[in-house]
C-alpha cells in the first residue's frame, strides 16, 4: 500500500534504549491499528527491533538514517544498552546531528509525515516540528509523577542553600502529596547543570521543548496516577496529556520482547513450573544498571540467607565498565544455592517471567517499564531504586501499597539481613495486604487498554468556558436549578473556537459531528470545517415535532395575557393542542428583535438545517411522527434507535448510582409480590416544592400501596428551606410499606423488578423509554419542556393516567391517593397489558433485523460517505 492511500502519516521516532524503545513500538502498534502511516526512524543497527512490527502491518515503514558520528560514543555503538550508566547523555547530545538529515527527508518526501511522535530524550524536535510548521507530541516512557518532578526541576531550578550538601532536601509543594527528594536523587542532568554552559543550556533547552510540545502521551493510566495526570495537565496549561498504557505485548509475543530468546524461555518457565504460586522472587535491575562486585556480594548473601526460591536476572559488564569490578556472581553462590535459585547472565523475558503464577514478588530497580509490567502482573515489588525517575517510581509504589524499599542508590550497599528479612516476608504468608492490592491494581491496569477503559478512549477534554452564567466549578445542569438550561447552553457556545482549533489541528480529523439539539450552533461549525453535523434528540419526536412547528410558524395568542389560551398544531398528526403556558418556556419567552429570543430561534431551526436526525425512540411507538417529521423536514435522514438502554450489568451504575445502595434497594423490593410496588421519581432536575412535596407524601400514605421514593434534594438557586423537605413523621408512618432514597437511584434496575406495577414520573423521555421498555404502566405529572406532549403521547398510547401537571402545580391528594391505589390494583389490567405489548415492541426494535437496529445500520452507512 503506497503511503498516500492509508491513514494520516506520522513519524515515530523513539530513544535507542532499551526501557524507551520498547514502550513506544507498542505504541506504534496501536496507532498502526487505528489506521494511521508510520515511518519509524532507527539508525542501522537497530533496525532489527523493528522486524515484528514490519511483519505485522504494512502500513508501518521504516527510515534508516547513519548514525551521527561523535568522539563522545565509542564506534559501533548506537543503542544505550551498550554504554555505562552515564552513556545517556552522550547519545542525546549525538542524536541531535540528525537534526538535518530529518529536515532534508521531510522536505523531499512526495507525502510527509503531519505529526511527529518522539521520546521525551529528544526534546530538539520540537525545534524541528516548528520548523516543519507540524505538532510534535511527546512520549514518555516514565511516569506521570516522575515526568511532573522533571518539569518542575527544569523550569524552576531549584538551588542548594549548602552547594556541597547533596542530601539537601527538595520539595516540590505544587505537586499533589508534595513529594521531597534529596538532591542526590534528582537527575544527574540537572546536578551537573551549569548556568552559561553551552551543553548545560542546551540540555536544559531540550527538556523545556518537552513542555512547549502540542501534547504528552504517557505509557502509565489513568487509575494508577490521577492526580498527577490532573497536575500534569494543569502545569502543561491543556489537556492534551493522554495516559495510553500499560503498553504491553500479546501473551504470544511476551518471549522476544526485548530480546530474549526462546530457548532460555522455554528452560526458565520449565523451572518456575515446579514450584506453588507465589513462592517465586524475581530479582533484575533492568537493561542500563550493572552492579559492582560489592553490591553483588551483598545481594547474593541476602537471597542464600532468606531462604527463598528466586530468579535473578543479572545484567554483564559493557564497554565503559572497569574489568573486574562489575557484575560477579560471587565464587559458590550458584551451587550452594542449586535447586531454589536460578540465575540468568543477560536479558531474560521479563514478562512472560512476570505473568507466571510461581512469581510472587519482584526486586527492582524501579524502572517504569518493570513498575508497569509488575503491576499488570499482579506482583508487589521489593524496590531498589538506582537513579532518574526511579525514586519518584518507588515512592508511588510506596503510596499505592504495593512497594517495600530494601535499599537506594546506584552505588548504596544493601544490608543483607535485612534483605534477607524482606525477601522472606515477601513470599510468606505476611504478604497478604501487598499482594491484595497489586492484584486490584493489575485489574484496573488490564481494564484501562480494553475497549472503553481509561487509555483506550483518549477523550477530548476542553476546559469549561469562562462565564458569569453559571457559578464556578458548576459543569452540569444537574447542579443548577431547573431555569439553568439557558445558562448552560450560553455558556457553551464558548466553546466554538477551541473545537475549531482542535479540528484543524488534528492529524485525522472527523468527518462528521453528532451533538445534542441543544448544540444546534455545532451546525455553523460543521459549515467552517466542511464536514456534516448529525442533531441527536434525548426527547421523543412528537415532543420536538411540536417544537420545531413553533418555531417555524411563530403562532401568536389572541390575548397576550391568557396564559391558558389553546394553540394548536393542526398539521401534526392527531392535531395536538396545548395550553400557552405548557409550550417551552424559550418559545414563550420570545420577544421579536430582541437579540437574545432571534439567538434562540435561529438556534432551534439550525438543528432542522442540519444533514439528519437521530432519536433516542423506536418506530413502533411514534410511526405517525416520524413519518411527519420526515415530509416537515423534506428528507429521510431521520432515524430511530432506541430504546437506548444499558445492559443488565450495567444497570446499577446508569446516572451515577452506586452498588451498595442497589443491592439494598433490590433486597427490599425482593419481598413484595409481582406488580405491587409503584416507583415515584420526577428525575435529574426537577426539585419539589415543600408543599408538593406535602400533598404527594399525603397521597402516597392514603393510598395505603407499597412505593419506593428516589427524590432529588435542592440544589445552588433553591431558596433554603422551600424545596424538597419530606414532611415530619412521614417515614415513620409509612415503614415497612415505603421506601425513600435521597440521592439518584438505579432507576433501569428498579422498573426491571418483577415487583414494580407503576411508575409515577415527571414524563422525561428517558424516564418514559425505560418504564416503556420495562413494560410498567405510567401515572403522569408533566412539569415543563418536553414533557407535556410525552404525557399525551403515554395517554394515546394507553399506558399513561395523567394525576397533576405543571411545575407548581400542587397534585390533590385524595384524588392522587386514588389512583395510585388503582394503578397496582385489580383497574390496572388494561394498562399493564398496553404496556407489555410496547415493552415486546421495544426490545424487538433494537434486536437483529428490528427496525431501530436497521436505522443504526443506515446512520453507519451515511456516515461512512464522503
């Protein structure tokens, strides 16, 4: 496939070290599974890491550039693994020669890359990026703590107040939990920074590239570093932070990752297979660190002396390291330790190593590669944390629970009795609580890269727009009082332009918009960006039927005062007809040329401008409307696909619900018989007043019937102490009968209970799928918007009795007393048969070849046109 005729082209181009080259060709290969082009650029001799993904997808190319020559890097080497600790710092300052190459291959490329991926170790192309006038994102392959420290030290760069006191302590106050270090921790980069210096600055100049880049993307995720994603966002001044990982192999690649080969795979998980889960240390310090001969002698005393079965993958001396004062097994710890210990002299496969049910923790050098590896895992780690971000690691595992220290430093000197003390405990009966949590953390770790979990998604999250409208730190109309729509939907056409820029920023951008009728504005939008902008309706399509007429014909009242003069919609079947006061309080409220009320109009006929529309209803219910809505519209991209409904698992958590008041609410519904229970809530907005809250009390105690009560409390706007007080004594009264919840119940999960016989709602549209859908009959109190023209529709249908409306309208309670007895009584059988019969309807509706699983199918199809 020619590079022109696939996804967006974008350039990857990672660190040649082990912990940062691997990481990022996992995420080469899921980019390369969202349809994007990559060139990945290596120099020659490692070209050969890139053999799998090659083979994998053809849509990934590599750029093979000669490796710069330097006096600072021995000849040959061209990958930090073959350097001494201090190597990378070399390699960086010597890959910034490519600089040049990579503009020249850009600009003569017939389809150049649009964005660039590179380490956060190459921080220069950010400078090329600009130059290139394209984004450049980075990546890192720390942490989000660790990054957030780094940040921190380069822009502020922090002082000794004793220039020779190198356990001096740094604290970084801004950063959440205020994490300290001494000095000697931080990065040797930034200990050895000398102002002026034109290495120091240039070092410093790439590191701040990092922060000016269009956006991060960190192999970490979100439930493991919250706050510090929250922090790094706020710090960077965007949202353009993505947490990704664990970016992980496939169980069957596990064996060659990081080149392991698979004979000695075969032979260490031969070994590991003799012994009970959990038994098993697992000892290595990574691709970069080689300990000396001390830290070897002292290490290998602590693994004889605990007596532990253990697995120590020992990395040998390279060039740079002193003959024979690096990496020696000491003389006759092999044999005297044969048959629980098992040394490997190279990279072993440290994952496959890791997944096995034998290991039970895992001594590191805390990496964050083996830090992600041991969480996906499952197994708590016993930390020794060397250099560079590893400390800032091994303090979050100390956070999480799931890290013991055993010692830090690269050149420190473990205690081998308390080592030995450590690495028994860690696989004996006192690791339980560790254990526990790294396995609730291997879960949500797993979770978070399958679909819909935290780093599969990667939503686009704007910041809500500066207002006076609306209190601050108020994002939902669920936390205004009801008039707050208005507000909300002025506040958010201050989000235009960010959407604009983010369009036109992005690499692949959409080709279409689906957003709410509320959002009628995104329709402009769509107009700029040439691309088409679909209106999805959470209301039913007679309701927006009659909307949509009002403001097309702007019907007039004969006595502008008469707030009960009837207007009716003659060319709507059925020829509905309200009240003047029950049409939408932004159609009332309409005064011609004011600026505002031809804002508000112009809005709602936008939304019939637009290229379709998507219901959240089913043709069964409303064929009459939508077949009217289709010749008011002029065109068929009218679509229903409802009922839209959670799964049965998913139920308890529709809205915000939580688990254990389900369970509690679902035991008490258990003891009552079938159909004899009505369930009472008005949802997410609306807010009785005290004296409705009175009289619907009063009806509910007369009527003597089983009710289960999801009530909302007042929110910011309510006057104190006017709204939503359940009268003194009732709960008493009612016990044992009654059941009163004051917070947002799991509302699919309660009308899906055999017990439930009737639904007294406010007539929201969800609120009437999901008891439609559950086949409960409805008792009606329509208080606003939508929900009149709902309440009709429930009538028509005969599965609805309307017992009040209106927003201060207060119910009669012997007449409400009445027919909530009647609702789960004996009168209630044609009802509850109507209502079963739509119940049938509506599951079969969104079922193989049912009529709104067809209308999925066509919106599909529509959207995948040019």
């Amino acid at each position: 496939m020619a590079i022109s005729e696939a996804g967006a082209h974008i350039l990857i181009f990672p660190y040649p070290a082990q912990g940062h080259m691997i990481p990022l060709l996992d995420l080469t290969h899921q980019l390369a599974l969202r349809n994007l082009t990559i060139t990945i650029l290596v120099t020659p001799k490692n070209l050969h890491y890139l053999n799998p993904l090659l083979i994998k997808h053809p849509s990934i190319h590599p750029l093979v550039l000669p490796f710069p020559r330097t006096d600072s890097i021995p000849d040959g080497v061209e990958n930090v693994r073959d350097l001494p600790s201090g190597g990378f710092l070399s390699m960086m300052t010597a890959l910034f020669d490519l600089y040049h190459p990579m503009l020249n291959w850009f600009r003569k490329h017939p389809s150049p890359p649009v964005a660039i991926v590179s380490d956060i170790f190459l921080g220069w192309t950010n400078r090329l990026a600009a130059e290139l006038n394209i984004p450049r994102y980075v990546f890192s392959p720390s942490g989000v703590l660790a990054m957030s420290i780094a940040c921190n030290v380069w822009r502020d760069m922090p002082k000794r107040n004793d220039p020779t006191d190198e356990n001096e302590v740094i604290k970084f106050s801004d950063i959440p939990n205020s994490p300290s270090h001494n000095r000697w921790k931080l990065s040797p980069m930034f200990r050895r920074h000398v102002e002026g210096d034109p290495q120091s600055e240039a070092l410093k100049g790439f590191h701040m590239g990092n922060v000016v880049s269009r956006g991060f993307v960190f192999n970490s995720f979100t439930e493991l570093e919250r706050v510090y994603l929250d922090y790094m966002k706020k710090f960077l001044g965007h949202d353009q932070v993505w947490a990704v990982g664990p970016l992980l192999p496939s169980e069957e690649e596990r064996v060659g990752r990081g080149g392991a080969n698979q004979i000695l795979a075969g032979e260490i998980k031969s070994w590991l297979d003799q012994f009970e889960d959990a038994t098993v240390v697992y000892v290595c310090f990574g691709s970069q660190a080689v300990l000396t001969n001390k830290q070897m002698e002292m290490l290998a005393l602590g693994l004889e002396k605990s007596g532990a079965r253990f697995l120590w993958s020992s990395k040998e001396p390279t060039t740079g390291h002193m003959v024979g004062e690096y990496g020696m097994i000491p003389s006759g710890f092999e044999d005297r330790v044969a048959g629980r210990g098992l040394i490997v002299k190279g990279w072993a496969p440290q994952v496959a190593i890791l997944s096995h049910p034998a290991v039970g923790a895992f001594l590191t050098h805390c990496g964050w590669n083996s830090v992600l590896e041991a969480i996906a895992a499952g197994v708590p780690m016993l930390t020794w944390p060397m250099g560079a971000d590893q400390f800032a690691n091994a303090d979050l595992l100390d956070e999480l629970e799931v890290g013991t220290r055993v010692c830090e430093g690269e050149r420190r000197l473990p205690d081998p009795d308390n080592l030995a003390r450590l690495i028994t405990t860690s696989v004996s009966d006192e690791k339980e609580v560790r254990s526990g949590r790294a396995k609730v953390l291997s879960k949500a770790a797993l979770g978070s890269t399958q679909k819909d979990g935290t780093s599969y998604r990667a939503p686009l999250v704007l910041p809500f727009p500066p207002t006076t409208l609306i209190p601050h730190g108020v994002e939902n109309a669920r936390d205004l009082p009801s008039g707050g729509f208005i507000s909300m939907i002025a506040a958010l056409v201050g989000l235009y332009d960010p959407i604009v820029n983010w369009f036109r920023n992005h690499p692949s951008p959409p080709v279409a918009i689906i957003s709410d009728m509320f959002f009628s504005w995104t329709n402009r939008l769509a107009g700029e960006l040439k691309i088409s902008r679909y209106v999805f309706s959470p209301s039913g399509i007679l309701a927006l039927s009659v909307v949509w007429t009002s403001w097309r014909d702007m019907p007039k009242r004969n006595d502008p005062k008469d707030e009960n003069e009837v207007i009716k919609f003659s060319n709507i079947p059925n020829c509905p007809s309200y009240p003047w006061w029950k049409l939408s309080p932004l159609f009332r409220s309409y005064v011609q040329g004011k600026s505002q009320s031809e804002l508000f109009r112009a809005s709602s006929l936008e939304n019939v401008a637009s290229r379709g529309i998507i219901f959240n209803s089913f043709t069964e219910l409303e064929k009459i409307y939508l077949d009217y809505l289709k010749k008011f519209l002029g065109h068929d991209r009218v679509w229903t696909v409802g009922p839209l409904l959670p799964s049965e698992e998913e139920r308890v958590e529709r809205g915000g619900s939580n688990e254990i008041l389900a369970k509690e609410i679902k035991s008490w519904l258990d003891q009552f018989e079938n159909q004899t229970v009505v369930y009472v809530c008005f949802g997410s907005q609306a807010v009785l007043t005290n004296k409705q809250m009175e009289m619907l009390a009063l009806g509910l105690e007369k009527s003597g019937v089983r009710f289960l009560w999801s009530y909302k409390e007042p929110t910011k706007g309510h006057t104190v102490g006017e709204y939503g007080m359940i009268p003194s004594g009732f709960e008493d009264r009612v016990s044992g009968r009654g059941l009163i919840v004051k917070e947002w119940a799991p509302q699919v999960a309660i009308l899906s209970h055999p017990a439930l016989g009737a639904f007294l709602t406010h007539c929201g549209w969800n609120s009437v799928l999901e008891s439609i859908a559950a086949g409960v009959p409805m008792l009606t109190w329509p208080m606003g918007v939508d929900q009149f023209t709902n309440a009709n529709l429930l009538e028509e249908l005969r599965v609805g009795t309307k017992v009040c409306e209106g927003e201060k309208t207060v119910p009669d309670s012997d007449e409400l007393s009445r027919l909530l007895a009647s609702s789960v009584g004996d009168a209630k059988g044609v009802r509850i048969a109507r209502a079963k019969v739509l119940s049938k309807a509506a599951r079969d509706s969104t079922g193989n070849d049912g009529s709104s699983y067809r209308a999925l199918d066509s919106i599909v199809d529509q959207l995948s046109k040019p």
